[in-house]
C-alpha cells in the first residue's frame, strides 16, 4: 500500500475443512454473480519479535521516502508486527500496526506498510536478522482471492489453521473503522459464517508459534477451543 493513509480493516472466520471453503466460494457467486476471483498464489510468511532496531531494517528498502515511512509508522506505534512474505517470487517487506484495541499481528483495524524488495527471502531475513530482530515463526499458505460486494476476500489454506476466511476493505479514514467493520460483519453474517473470537485466535497464533516447525509446509492442521 503506497498511500500514508491507508488501513487495513480485516476480519477472519475459521473454516477447517476443504468442503467449507467450497461452500463459502458457492455462497458469494450466489449473492454475487459478479463475484471476480482474482486468481491464487502460494506465501511463504515469516513473522519476527519487533526487537531490532528498525532504521538498520529499513536500509534494505531502495527508496529513501519508503524508508521513512517505515520507520515513522514502526517508531509511533505501540503494537508492531514485522514479516517478510514470498508471495510466488515476488518478495515483500510487510510492517502491520493496530490502530483498534486488537493486536498488530491478528487485529481487525491496523496500517500497513508494503513494499517489494529485490531480494531473495532468505536474504531480507538475514538483513533482519542482522538488525537484532528474531524470528517468532514462519507460515505457509495457499490463497485464493476473490472481490465479493465491494470486499477482498481470500480463502487461505494455511498449515496449521487448516482453511481460514478473511473478509477485508481499505478505509482512509481511521475514525470509520468500526463503520467498516459492521459492513463487513453483514457480508459474513450473509454468507453463514461467524466471526473468529479474537482470544480464540490468539490462542491458535500462539500455539503455532510455539510449534511452528511442526506445521510450517505441511498440510497438518490442529484445532484450539
């Protein structure tokens, strides 16, 4: 996302099994004939401590106002979460931050900070990792995204998580986060799905982490109440 203003209103709903991303995908065509699937892609995400120090991090960014920018939003917020994702070749230098009372690494209203980096991704994480920072985990997952009555919406098949459904808009005024987040509760509620309790996935994020190199690449899944 180029724009300074920009935020990322975002909410998951656990689906598990194959057969309910399916469901989900007939439901949206039949609300939505013009449902667009934009196409599918395979990421490698790896999530590190937001320990470092962030001005060596950003050395890896070509453009000197995108560095800027990341060390502004990194320096200002309270909850950071910092990622490098390979996203089918391309590779990105992702930086998230809340700006609702959830967290920056699974929250509902947050900034990001994206930006494509000419490096393989082993590389920015050595960058990364040579700034102090330390990997928290790494994720693998296929998604598939899809524009349904004005939302991005991606199907994820994650390891670990199993199918997961994120339903999100862009707003530029952070002030009608909550507005946004109502429209994009009604499309779920349409579509038959519930909304992932956020100390549920909490609970799911920290069990991943805690045991991520049992899941990363994999197709295991496992399930926390």
């Amino acid at each position: 996302m180029k724009n300074n203003e920009a935020y990322e209103i975002e909410i998951k709903c656990l689906l598990g099994a194959p057969e309910r991303a399916r469901a989900l995908e007939a439901r949206m065509r039949e609300l939505d004939p013009s449902l667009a699937a934009l196409g599918t892609h395979r990421q490698r995400n790896h999530y590190f401590e937001s320990k470092g120090d962030f001005r060596r991090a950003a050395q890896v960014l070509a453009d000197e106002g995108d560095r800027a920018e990341f060390i502004a939003l990194a320096e200002k917020a309270k909850d950071v979460s910092l990622r490098t994702r390979d996203a089918d070749g391309k590779v990105l230098l992702v930086l998230k931050a809340s700006i609702d009372d959830t967290t920056s690494a699974n929250g509902t209203a947050r900034r990001e900070f994206e930006r494509e980096v000419a490096l393989p991704i082993e590389k920015l994480d050595e960058a990364l990792l040579g700034a102090g920072f330390e990997y928290q985990a790494k994720w693998s997952r296929e998604r598939t995204e899809y524009k349904f009555n004005g939302a991005n919406v991606t199907i994820d098949k994650n390891a670990g998580y199993g199918y997961l459904a994120e339903f999100e808009m862009v707003e530029q005024d952070p002030s009608k986060a909550d507005e946004t987040k109502a429209r994009l509760r009604t499309l779920i509620e349409d579509v038959g799905l519930q909304e992932l309790d956020q100390a549920r996935l909490a609970r799911m994020f920290a069990h991943y982490n805690a045991h991520w190199r049992e899941y990363y690449g994999t197709e295991k899944i496992f399930v926390i109440e």
